[in-house]
C-alpha cells in the first residue's frame, strides 16, 4: 500500500511555470513506476507524463511534451512535475498515481494500470 498527496497546484498565467509535487508514504517508493495524470471538468482524465521506477525513462503526453519534466527522488520519496510555457487548455485537476511494475526501466502510461491514486490538486492557467 502506498499512500499519495499532492501539492504545487494553483492560479498562473499563460507563460508560466508551476511545480506539482507528489509525496509517497512508505518505504517502497522505489517499487512502483509513477505517472501524472489529469482531469479537466467535463472531460476523461487523461495521461501527462510518466517515469520508470529508476527514474531512467520518462514518458510523456505529446501536448505536454518540450515543456513538462517529470522526475523522481527516491530518497525522498517524492516524484514531481515541472511544468513550463503554461497554456490555458493545461487547466486541470492533476492526479499524482502508482504503479505495481517489476520492470525498472518502464512505465505505463494507460489510467488503469495505476493502482494507488492522490487526492488531486487544481492548476489553472488565465489567459
């Protein structure tokens, strides 16, 4: 079991930056490939990135590519997403989630791989 809260959301302008930040409780942080998804109002949730329990591969959604980073801290068991050039269509709930994977070096991209999710936190971008 793992445990996952979020923080980093709120209000920004088109242009500029945020940084989401996810906690992990537990001492097995390193077990699960960890991903970022988001939900905007009326629509499905949707996958923005997503890293390997290494930290070794990174994946990510073509409309956040070349400008979210994704990365981890497995000492610290936080993963993160840096979010630069913010657009008005970024404006979302973004769910931090966990991933049971053996493999070191993947991680899934698809919502129903995830096994343990965050509570969420809002980003909204102003035009």
């Amino acid at each position: 079991q793992v445990q996952l809260v979020e923080s980093g959301g709120g209000l920004v302008q088109a242009g500029g930056s945020l940084r989401l930040s996810c906690a992990a409780s537990g001492r097995t942080f390193s077990s699960y490939a960890m991903g970022w998804f988001r939900q905007a109002p009326g629509k499905e949730r949707e996958f923005v990135a997503a890293i390997s329990r290494s930290g070794g591969r990174t994946y990510y959604a073509d409309s956040v590519k070349g400008r979210f980073t994704i990365s981890r801290d497995n000492a610290k068991n936080t993963v993160y997403l840096q979010m630069n050039s913010l657009k008005s269509e970024d404006t979302a709930v973004y769910y931090c989630a966990a991933a049971t994977i053996a493999t070191m070096n993947v991680a899934p991209v698809g919502v129903y791989n995830y096994n343990y999710w965050g509570q969420g936190t809002q980003v909204t971008v102003s035009s």
